[in-house]
C-alpha cells in the first residue's frame, strides 16, 4: 500500500498510484521563492513565455535581507515587486512580514495533503501541516512559473515511529539534532521522512515545525506529520486571525484535501524514537551532525546567542527564552528575531519582548536575519556563538572563522545569561 508521500504525489500527478524511483509530473499548488525571486525573474525572461502560467499558485516573500542592508538588496526587492505587479500575482508578502516557511502556513496558503515546490533548501517544512513540500533549484521553478509542471523521483520513504513524549526542558529542537546525529547528514538523502506513533500527540505545532523544518539537514527531499486534532486546532485558530472573511471556506478545503496514512503502507527504512529518553543536545562547528549531548560541551565559551530563524523564531521559542532571562542580565549580546509580524505581535501582548528587552536582548525585523550570514548580526573573527538555526557551516554568519553551535532556544538564552554553554536547569 502506497505511503502518504506517495498518496499525495500520485493525486497531484494524475496518477491511481506512483512507486519509489518512478519520474513524475506533478502540478504543484504552490511555488514559492523569496528574495531570490529576481534571479529568477531573470531566467524566466530568457524562457519564450511572457506571461507567469499560473500566477494564482505562486508565493513570494521577502525575507532573507530585510530590511535591504545595501543599495543592491534594495534595487533587488525592487525588481521583484515590478515582476508581481506585471505578472499579477497576489501572494506577495512584504518586508516585515516574515519568513516565507511561517508566514505561508499562517496565511493558509499550504495545508493538508496540498503540494508546493519552492527555491528554499527548508521548504520540507511544510509537511507539518501533512503536506508534500521540497526544496528545489532556481532553473526549476523558472519552468514552473513558465509551465506549472515540473518532473521529479518519487522518493522511498523512511518512516519514524515516535513514542513516549519529552522530557522537561527538551524539545524538538533536541530531537532533530539527536536524528541528525545518528543518521548523519545523508541519512535520508532523497527520502521522504514520515513521521507516526503515539508520541506526536505530545509534540506542539510549534515543535513540528522545527522537526519537518530540520529534516533537510539530514538530506531528505521531505517530511511529513499526518494532520490530526492538533493540526487542525492551529489552522482553525490561526486562519480565523489571517483571513476571517474566509476562513471557514479554507479549512473546508483542507479537510476535503487531506490525506492520511494507511497502516498497512510499505517503506524502504524505519526507525522508532523514544523520546523519553532524548536529552538537550548540541550540534558542534562546523556540521550539523557533529552532535554531542549538551552536558559534554558545558563551559564553552559564549559570545553572542541567536534565537530565530524557520526553525525556531516562533512563540513557543520566545515564551522559552523570555521566561528563563525575565528579571536577569545577559552577559552574553543575544539578537531574538521573530519568524513573523504574527508572532512578534502575540511575543509583545504575552510580556516576551519587553523581558527580552529588559534583560539586554536585541530584537530583530521579522526575517531570516544572519542565518545565512547577510547581515544583522553576522559574527565577527573568532567569536563563538549559539544559535537555534538550523546551520553551522563554516562561514554560515558570514565569517569563516567563527564557531556556531546549535541548540534549542532555552539553552541559547542560559547560555547567554552566563556567557558559556549551560542547561537551563544549571542556572
């Protein structure tokens, strides 16, 4: 029996049933790109099509350098908002408004059992949401924004059985990084990772998120969490906030859409994960798999945290970091930036800004900020920092020599009050 995966893929190519290796054409219901739009733009203008095929599925977002830090990301942004306006495009979100993985499922432009290919290697974040969504190039999605087709291998599938539920103090984040560790980078190198078993009922959407979201670091082409009671609890609440002229419409159309798993549903690995017995963990310079349990790292030397990012700027992070600095003083420069205006709107009406603020913390426009090394906050030569994004290759924030580690948000904030790795619960 085919796989969720390959549930999805098959409907959206127009077949009964695909298999694992088979070449697809697919439709998907969503492009996306962000910043990179204009580079895009300057492909498809070398293509003999004038016009966008299908306008209505594309998603663009600026994100990656907001604000523009120089006169060429601005004159970029710029060249991107004159191809929406020629091409009519209406899913067109602003500096500021955040990152494109956040915003898109907060806007309800993806949802269950929907499709979208985009040119972001995190775009298998949205199988939170029981979505088939991957990371593809810019040449691709030229040919999508041309055709609206586009052909890819349907991948073989490694299912993760989750069971038990985390202990206090750990998260996803934790969970993600312990995978990674064991499998290693490649261990789902082209698969679709599909996760299943008791213990996703413990895991906030928040956390699935960052766990979807971090599945590209172990080389997958996706990830997916079925829908369930706590999927659609998120979009009924949220889309009633982003769009409540139509909410009720768009939540009819993801129940119409969604797909589920089939018990009986053939995968080429599978692992089973207790997550009881998951501990706070640290992915060391300069790999994301170089990973060791927090407690052999504690000591190292901090001078700068980072708490943001696709994987881990949502409230869930912030109400984590905000609650263990409230009435402390960092020692260490700390620069939170929220992954949407939405979440920085709930941080500041809960109290976590202005804890974060009153502790010491610098708090960031809505974007990606110096994940990939543009600019608010990029590293300076030597110093050590501790991030909850979701690399650390060498030169990630922008200087080669420094060292990034990579933690949950809780122990990025404790280790920032006291200016070296430490658990929380050592405070």
């Amino acid at each position: 029996m085919p796989t969720l995966t390959e549930q999805i893929l098959a409907r959206a190519s127009g077949r009964k049933r695909v298999v694992p290796g088979e070449i697809v054409v697919i439709e998907p219901d969503v492009t996306l790109s962000h910043d990179n739009s204009a580079a895009i733009a300057k492909i498809f203008a070398q293509l003999p099509h004038k016009r966008v095929k299908y306008p209505e599925r594309l998603a663009i977002t600026l994100d990656h350098a907001v604000p523009p830090p120089t006169p060429k990301h601005a004159r970029n942004h710029a060249e991107i908002r004159e191809f929406v306006r020629a091409q009519g495009i209406q899913r067109f979100y602003e500096v500021g408004r955040g990152i494109c993985h956040q915003v898109l499922c907060e806007e309800g432009v993806v949802g269950p059992g929907m499709t979208l290919l985009g040119a972001d290697s995190h775009s298998p974040h949205y199988g939170w949401l029981g979505a088939f969504s991957a990371g593809i190039g810019r040449s691709e999605v030229a040919a999508l924004w041309a055709t609206g087709q586009l052909w890819l291998r349907v991948p073989e599938t490694l299912r993760i059985n989750l069971t038990g539920s985390l202990r206090r103090g750990v998260t996803s984040k934790d969970l993600t990084l312990a995978l990674i560790g064991r499998l290693g980078a490649d261990g789902a190198a082209y698969m679709a990772v599909e996760f299943a078993g008791e213990g996703l009922a413990k895991l906030t959407p928040d956390s699935r998120a960052a766990l979807t979201n971090m599945m590209a670091e172990m080389g997958a082409k996706s990830a997916c969490i079925p829908p369930d009671d706590i999927t659609w609890r998120w979009l009924r609440d949220t889309l009633a906030r982003t769009r409540p002229q139509d909410y009720e419409q768009r939540l009819d159309f993801f129940e119409a859409n969604a797909l589920y798993p089939l018990a009986d549903a053939q995968v080429a690995r599978e692992r089973t994960i207790d997550l009881s017995e998951v501990e706070p963990m640290v992915a060391c310079p300069h790999t994301v798999d170089n990973t060791l349990p927090l407690s052999e790292v504690a000591g190292r030397r901090v001078d700068v945290g980072f708490i943001g990012t696709c994987t881990n700027g949502r409230l869930e992070d912030l109400a984590a970091a905000a609650e263990l600095v409230s009435g402390r003083q960092l020692r260490a420069r700390l620069l939170v930036i929220p992954a949407s205006s939405l979440v920085l709107r709930d941080a500041t009406e809960a109290g976590y800004i202005t804890a974060l603020l009153e502790a010491g913390a610098v708090i960031g426009t809505p974007g990606c900020g110096p994940c990939m090394g543009n600019h608010m906050g990029v590293l300076a030569p030597g110093e050590v920092c501790i991030s909850s994004a979701n690399r650390n290759f060498r030169g990630r924030m922008g200087e080669p020599t420094a060292e990034i580690y990579l933690a949950n948000p809780a122990v990025v904030a404790a280790s920032c009050l006291v200016g070296k790795l430490i658990h929380p619960a050592d405070l």
